[in-house]
C-alpha cells in the first residue's frame, strides 16, 4: 500500500506544478498579488493553495464520537443537541445581576456565566480600603454567603447549569454555591456547573493571585478531591486558555499552554492518589475565538487529538470520557474596538461561528459595546441572538465536522498538533508547567507574540476595520452604555455591615481556626472553608486564614 500512496502524492505534486506553470503564472505576470506574504492574525504564512499535498502524514480525519476525537466527541454532534448558550453576566449588586439572570433565561439563554468584580477576584470584602472605586464594577459584588443568596435567589442550581469565573478564592466560591443549592434542598447527584478555578493562568496571564504557586495548586486539587466523592457532575475546573490568548498569546501558544496547564492538574491529581479515570472526565476547558477563522477551528480540532493522546499515552487513561476533551468557547474580547462599535456585531458572529464548526460545547458570544463598558440589556440580547441564527438559520447544525477533509483545515490542524507536542517538550525540559512558570518560560513567549502582532499593527500589516483602515471621523458617542451606580459600594456595604452583627462571630472564628489548622496539616480545606462559608465568614476573612499559612505570591522580574 505504501508505493502507492507515495506514486498519489507524486502524482498530485506534478498535477499541482502544471497548474502553477499553465494556469497560475500567466495571471501572476498580468496581476500580481496584492501583497508578497499572506499571514492570519498570529503571524504565521498562509499558502496560496492547499491540495492532497499538503496533508501528507497528517493524522487520519477520522469518524466523530471515535478516538482521537479529532471530529468531535459526539457521534451526531448538534443534531442531538445543541451547545450550551451562555451569556457572561455580572455587574453591580447582587440583586441587579440576579435580575440580569432571570432576562436572559427568559430569553432562551440555557446556561448562567457569573462575572465577579475584581474585589471578589482577588479575595477582598467590598469594605475593604483596596475594594474602593471598584465595587460592582467589573461584575457582581460578592463578600460573603449572604450576597451570594441574593444573588441566585429563585434560580434553581440543580435545575440550570452555572458557569464561576473566579480562580484564587474559587474554593470559597464552590462553597458558597454548595451551600446554597443545600438550602434550595437540591440533589447533589444532579448538580452540574463549572467553577473556572485555573490557577496556573493566573501566574500566566490574568495575574489575579494571591497564594505562592504551589499552596494555590493544593487547593485546586482539594476541589477535585472534594467534588468526586460529593458532587459526581460537576465541573471543579475551566483550564482557561481564553485570557492568555487576551494577553498576547498566538493560537499555538493558547492551545499548547491551556492544554500542558491540564496536564499538570492532572499529574498532580494522579500524584494526591486519585484516579485520573475517576476526575479527569470532569475537568473542562476554555478557549477563545479569535477573528482567524480557519485557525481557530484547527486550533479546537487539535485540541481534542491531542487531550486524547496524552490522557491515553502519558496517563493511560481507559475511560473514554477521560479521553474526550470538552469545551466552552468565548468570542474574543480583545478583538471589539471602541472606535464604530457596531462592526462588533459581525466580529463576533463570525468567531462564534467558528467555535460552532470546531465543535465547541457551551458558546458566550461579546457584547458589541463591551469596548466601551459592561454590556447593556439590548447589546447581550443580540450577542444571544447571534448564537440563536448560527443555531437555527444556517444550516451548520445539520452535519457533524463539515470541514473535516479540507486540505487547508486539516494542514493547519495537523501543524497545530505537531507545534503543540514541541512545546509540551520544552515545558517538560523545566520539569512541567508550575517550573516553567516559575522560570517566566510562558510568560516570555506571550509578552514577544503580543509585541510582534502590536509593531505588525501598526505598520498595517495586520488590519483592525475602523482603526487603522476605513477610520472615520466619528461624531461623539451617542451610545447607551450601562453606568453602575457609585451607590452600589455604600448598598454591599450596608449588607456586609448586617451580616458581621447578626452572625455567630463564635462559630465564625472556630471556623477559621480549624481551616488554618487544615492547611498547616496538609488536610483537604473544603469542609473546613463549607463550615466557615455557611457561618457567614467573608471572603477576606477566609483568604486572609489561608494566607497567614501559606503567604502570598510576589511575581519576579523575568
């Protein structure tokens, strides 16, 4: 069989250079090309045409619901059923976004994404001195238990699957939620959620910590401990790629990083004793949707080969589910511009359309006045009305992987898979991610591409509509944006008040004491932060224990 697929290959190599010489060069002496070199959005070439050629020694296309997944998970993919819409919201009080909640799903919106404020991401009351002038700004206020009932108060938590974006405090967030749905009376059997909980983008690229490396990794792994034996369908991780593609990174760098960031997770649950067959099929994934359209669905079928090969070959996982990499797709934020904000709109259809037709599980697609504040009603109702067209107007429903087999998609994919596995081998050589971390390896490669894509920008190399091409002079904005009232401080205020005079501050600091003691003694922390959550500790108060055993992470110059 091998002679003759290499007497094909040939075969369509000389086909290929008798159209370059007859067909091609004739018009390229008439016409050239608009430009010597073609490159997508990460700086790497594009090629004039791709043929049978150039998949040469790529891995087989494959059939959808069969290892490696390269197709996709599902064997019918969204004939059976649709990816879940979510809509990132959070803003304000408790109240306000409780009531934003309650409009989308009456709108058609199966999945709640919260957006904290950046008090809450990085473990701080609303009254503290650090919290102010950002309360409720960046998303919803939470300090403590009594927020957080306000905040799903009549959202049913084993009925509606909820997404947390929140990493350093996200085991008092996960407690939170628990206790909760315990006082709903839910059935923990049936819940279902993620908790975003990836620490290791963190030190990466959000920069939003508070513990020193390795501590923080601890407590990750105390939630997947903990959720296994207690809560079978929930998610206790979103390794995130999203925000270190938003810091600079490339499509190869997004992939490779997020996926090497789960295999540590993985290797340091394997090394607490767990069974990877028994966790891993929980752990999920994060990616963005940039404006490269074919890249980025290479970049979410690679995804999948390549989870399925390391789960198999690194780990040797049996389960499939182990095996089957799943994620939740989020349109690029940093791709909205302030300048003709109503281009947004296309922006994003045409990278949720590409999470689509890479197979993606849950899908947020931007506001188009995201640029300019949080979103308004109106705008986060056209962004769920975008995922509802790609849904139900165009057709890329009906069949499962329907660019599976083009030349182009699966060289690029193929490409995505090799440059991934090299740099799983660099990571390696420092002795894996926390190491290459520590050592500022990713962080470097992110802040080089963030600067080339930036200098290429600004030679117009590389073209942002209505920035540095078709600019206008535009008239000063007459968009409605969302103001959040500098009153929401003083309102969260006044509750936290309440609740530090109205709780049991006994059971509070009894709490507490047994979580230092938990974390001094190397002892899982959740039932001792559970306890101290459903005693109204806050959140300060709870991350301030921990810190005063573990300490706090300080970033060195790299």
């Amino acid at each position: 069989m091998m002679p003759e697929i290499k007497e094909s290959t040939t075969a369509a190599e000389a086909e290929k250079e008798r159209w370059e010489s007859e067909t091609l060069q004739k018009v390229l002496d008439k016409t050239p090309e608009r430009k010597e070199r073609f490159e997508g959005i990460s700086l790497e070439p594009v090629d004039r045409l791709y043929t049978e050629v150039d998949v040469e020694g790529t891995s087989e296309v494959g059939f959808p619901g069969e290892y490696p997944y390269k197709r996709g998970i599902h064997p019918t993919g969204y004939r059976g059923k649709l990816w879940t819409m979510r809509q990132f919201a959070g803003f304000s009080s408790p109240e306000n976004t409780n009531e934003r909640f309650k409009y989308l799903m009456e709108h058609g919106q199966t999945g709640l994404s919260v957006a904290y404020d950046l008090p809450a991401l990085m473990g701080l009351d609303a009254d503290s001195p650090l919290s102010e002038g950002e309360v409720g700004k960046c998303g919803v206020a939470v300090s403590s238990l009594a927020d957080f009932e306000v905040l799903f108060d009549g959202i049913p938590l084993d009925q509606v699957t909820v997404s947390q974006t929140i990493n350093a405090p996200a085991p008092i967030f996960l407690a939170m939620y628990l206790v909760v749905a315990e006082k709903q009376k839910a059935d923990f059997t049936k819940i279902s959620g993620t908790l975003q909980n990836d620490i290791l983008k963190e030190y990466i690229a959000q920069k939003e910590w508070i513990y020193p490396i390795k501590p923080a990794m601890k407590l990750v792994i105390d939630t997947f401990e903990y959720t296994t034996k207690h809560v079978p369908k929930y998610n206790p991780i979103s390794v995130s790629g999203y925000h270190i593609r938003e810091a600079g990174a490339t499509a190869l760098q997004e992939l490779a990083f997020t996926l090497r960031d789960g295999v540590e997770y993985v290797q340091y649950g394997v090394d607490r004793g767990m069974d990877v067959d028994e966790f891993a099929p929980r752990l999920s994934f994060f990616f963005n949707a940039h404006n490269d359209f074919f890249e980025e669905i290479a970049k979410y079928r690679a995804a999948r080969v390549i989870w399925a090969r390391t789960m198999k070959e690194r780990f040797g996982a049996k389960n499939p589910r182990t095996m089957q990499l799943r994620f939740h797709t989020q349109t690029a934020g940093v791709s909205l511009t302030v300048q003709q904000p109503l281009n947004n709109i296309a922006r994003v259809a045409i990278q949720a359309l590409a999470g689509v037709l890479g197979g993606t599980q849950s899908l947020h697609t931007d506001s188009y006045d995201e640029a300019l504040a949080l979103p308004t009603d109106a705008a986060a109702l056209i962004a769920l009305r975008t995922q509802q067209i790609i849904a139900e107007e165009t057709g890329v429903v009906n069949t499962v992987d329907p660019l599976g087999g083009s030349w182009y998609v699966e060289s690029l994919t193929q490409k995505m898979i090799d440059g991934c596995f090299d740099y799983f081998d660099k990571i390696d050589g420092f002795g894996g991610m926390v190491e290459a971390v520590e050592a500022g390896f990713p962080q470097r490669e992110i802040q080089e591409s963030a600067y080339q894509y930036q200098k290429a920008v600004e030679r117009k190399e590389q073209v942002i509509v209505g920035v540095n091409k078709y600019t206008m002079e535009e008239a000063p904005s007459n968009y409605q944006i969302l103001q959040i009232d500098e009153g929401v401080r003083d309102h969260q205020l006044e509750r936290l008040a309440h609740t530090k005079a109205t709780r049991d501050n006994g059971a509070v600091a009894n709490a507490l004491e047994k979580l230092k003691v938990a974390a001094n003694t190397n002892e899982n922390t959740m039932p001792s932060i559970i306890e101290a959550v459903a005693a109204y500790a806050t959140v300060e108060e709870i991350c301030v224990a921990l810190r005063d055993v573990y300490g706090i992470y300080e970033e060195p110059a790299f």
